[in-house]
C-alpha cells in the first residue's frame, strides 16, 4: 500500500501548478531548501487533511458510494479544468 500510494501521489504531482509554483519560488528566492522544506511540510499538511477526511468518510458511507463520489468529483474538476482552459486560450487569441 505504501508503494501504490507513493507512486499515485508521485505522479499525480508531476508537472502540476503546486510544482511549477515551487519551481518558480526556488528559483526567485535562491534558498532551494527552504523552498523544499515549505513545499514539503505543505503536501504532508494537505495529504493529512486528506487521509483524516477520508476515514471520517470511510465511516459515515459504504465504500462503493465513496468511490462513485471520488469519481463524479475528479470528473467535474477535469471539466472545470479544461473550460479554464478553453477560455485562457480564447482570451489569450483575441
């Protein structure tokens, strides 16, 4: 479980804004380990919130629902996403 989980989060990380916001902060603040140790200690904080409401879920509803709830809200931010995105460009080309 520790492995799957590593590597989900690992790659779900990649390339996302929170990286490309760090990137940016190293780069502009000079102090790469500080900027490490904040990013850090912000991933654990949000992944605890994570884990804490996802247990507190885990008790409250069956675990089929969870997951068709987990499903219908990464669907939703994927659309949300990509109409973000679709007006950036439209602005972006007039």
């Amino acid at each position: 479980m520790l492995l799957t989980t590593f590597t989900t989060v690992f790659l779900a990380e990649l390339g996302d804004k929170t990286q490309l916001a760090t990137l940016l902060l190293s780069a502009q603040s000079g102090q790469p380990w500080v900027v490490f140790l904040g990013a850090a200690l912000a991933l654990i904080s949000s992944s605890l919130v994570g884990v804490l409401v996802g247990r507190w879920l885990a008790g409250i509803l069956p675990p089929e629902r969870l997951q068709k709830m987990a499903g219908v809200l990464m669907v939703g931010l994927g659309l949300w996403l990509g109409l973000q995105a679709t007006q950036s460009l439209l602005i972006a080309s007039q």
